[in-house]
C-alpha cells in the first residue's frame, strides 16, 4: 500500500486563539494582556486562552482555579458564543469565495477543498495565504493554516507554524515528513496511546511504519488499520460540505458545590429552557437524550435514554431528565449539569457528495 497520484489539495483553516482574539479585537484594553474566555479564579472552566496567558501554561478546559494560580493577573471574561457565531460566519463567507467543499469543524477551524477552485488558482498554498490576509485585513484577526493531499496531513501541518503561519507538505515530501513526525503529534494519537505508543518502541513516524498491519490490529484494534495507513500518507476522508450535527448540548457549572437533587432540578430547569432555545432555534429535535453529571471530584457519568418520538420541547422532555437523575444514587456532590440530545431528526437529511480527485 503506497501514495498514489492523483492528489488532492486540502487546506486546514485554525484562527489563532479565537474567542480570545474576539474579545481582544472588541476590547482593546485586552490587547497584550491574559486572557480566559470563561471560568473565573473560584469556579468554571476556561474555554480558550489568549497566547500571552498560553505562555504561562493556561489551556483550554483549565480550571479557573488553576489558570489563576498559574498566571496570577490573569483576566477573565464571560463567553459570548452569539458573538462568535456572528464573526465565523464572516470567516466563512470568505472560504466560500474559494471553494463550495468547506467543511467547518468547530466556530474556529474548517477544511477546504481547493483541488479546483473558483480562482481558478492552482497553487493551494497561495490561497491559504490570501485567504489568511483577506481574515485579518477584514477582521483583523489572525490564522494559521496547513496544507497537503489530505485532511489528516492538512491538519497536522496547520499546527506547525501557529501562531499566524502556515505549513505545506507537498506530495514529494509526505513520506519523509511523516516518518520523522513524532507520534505524539499524529493527529488522533492522544496522550494515553502516545504513551503506549512509547512503551513498544514507537517515538516517530519511522517507528510506527516498521509495524505490520496484522501487529497494529492486534495492539491497538480497529485503530491498527488508521496508524497503519496514515504513516504511509494515506487517508480518504472527504471533506464534507454541510456536515450534520449529530448532537446539541447545553450544560452549566455551578459556583458551589451541589448536594441536594432538589436543587439540582432547579438548575436542570434552566439548563432545559437554554437547550429548548437552541433546539428551536436549529429546527433539531433527538429521541436520544443525555444526563451529564460530572461529580466534585471531577469524575463524570452520563445517564441516557431514547424513546420512539422525536422530541424537542422542554414539557416534553424534562420528565425524561427528572427520572435520569433519579435514576440511580448520586457518587458524590456536583459541579456541573447538563443535557444533550442525540439520535437526531439531522441525521436522516445527509446528503450524498461525490468528489473528483485531480493532479496536485
């Protein structure tokens, strides 16, 4: 199994610190400063950090508690998702001046397929460029961007010249590139595979590629086949125009700690009205619905069940809540609640796209 033309051209489009940047480029006192979108120095946790707090090692899905101790001056402000939503929009209205394949993984972070392109251009690595300048001349705010013949390539890349930089590794150089990357930075290898990865003598990509398949199946199951085949460059998902949501969530962390289920009911109540706002606002409605408890001591449990109908009001789905949290005895005190919503009426409308591959 070797890389075969003919090759795609694929961009990974990340902004740099996004919901910081946000609040930065609406604030300008921020400018230089640290910081946390979200959490606070007692409660909560931070959802995006801004470089200069980064330097002090502040991270997302930090506890406020820490990223203070860690960066004492640190400042932190409320999330503002509408916010966000209003500017990714305006990132990708500039995408679809390139390409129709745009496939957004998060508010932050998409993949373009530019094989052919409404440019007409055929160097990928000049529309990133131009895509990057056009981000910051008209919303001044900064990304990074990497590209190859894959997505899984692409997104590695994206990663290596942040902040405000970007990375291609062209067809001629996958191979090498990827028998020197570390398999801690294959994308998809998290810290407890990397790990394990380690222990059998695996640090790089060389290493990894000396396994045969049937040894990969064997040490690592249905993720043999993917380490197997994308050490060797290979790697065909397509990037999806319109992907569809397979769940929507709403979930809140308290100030203090909850013991009591009475309590707990008041405030699913309101985390049921948040998730009710949302389903209506998408149209979505789920027969799969989702209890999050996520215990003082920072352990996490979840509580389902799914019923015949589509649901998407709350009257008619908090009952299912109420009896989710009497389910079962509580572990311990609580921190955080939330509601999720699966098995949704979405993913029945999938389209079918078919994408035709050309000379890199």
């Amino acid at each position: 199994m070797e890389l075969q033309p003919p090759y795609r051209k694929i961009i990974h489009v990340d902004m740099d610190a996004f919901y910081a940047s946000v609040e930065q480029l609406d604030n300008p006192d921020l400018i230089g400063k640290p910081v946390a979108v979200g959490g606070s120095e007692v409660r909560g946790v931070v959802s995006a950090a801004s470089y200069e707090a980064r330097k002090y090692g502040v991270r997302s899905a930090m506890s406020g508690f820490l990223a203070k101790k860690k960066c004492p001056h640190i400042i932190f402000v409320p999330p503002r998702f509408s916010r966000y939503k209003e500017v990714s929009s305006k990132i990708r209205a500039i995408f679809y001046d390139y390409t129709d394949l745009v496939e957004p993984l998060s508010l932050d972070e998409a993949y373009l397929d530019v094989t052919e392109n409404k440019k007409g251009n055929p160097s990928a690595s000049l529309i990133a460029q131009e895509i990057r300048d056009r981000i910051w001349e008209e919303l001044q705010l900064r990304a990074s961007a990497g590209i190859s013949i894959n997505k899984f390539l692409a997104k590695v890349a994206s990663d290596i010249n942040k902040p405000n930089g970007q990375k291609t590794i062209n067809p001629e150089d996958v191979i090498p590139f990827l028998e020197d990357l570390p398999v801690a930075k294959f994308y998809g290898v998290g810290k407890v595979t990397a790990a394990k990865m380690h222990n059998l003598g695996i640090f790089n990509g060389n290493d990894l590629k000396k396994r045969t398949l049937e040894e990969l199946t064997s040490l690592f199951g249905k993720s043999g086949l993917h380490y197997y085949q994308i050490v060797r460059g290979i790697h065909n998902g397509l990037v999806k125009p319109n992907r569809i949501r397979k769940s929507i969530a709403a979930e809140r962390t308290f100030a203090e700690n909850i013991s009591s289920e009475v309590f707990m009911l008041q405030r699913l109540e309101f985390i049921a009205d948040e998730l009710e706002k949302r389903m209506l606002k998408t149209g979505t409605k789920g027969k799969t619905i989702t209890l999050k408890i996520k215990y003082s001591d920072f352990t996490q449990q979840t509580r389902s069940k799914t019923v015949a109908e589509f649901l998407q009001l709350k009257n008619d789905f908090f009952p299912l809540v109420k009896e989710l949290l009497y389910q079962d005895v509580l572990e311990n005190s609580v921190r955080l609640l939330g509601i999720s919503f699966s098995n949704l009426n979405t993913e029945k409308k999938a389209p079918v796209w078919v994408q035709l591959k050309f000379d890199f």
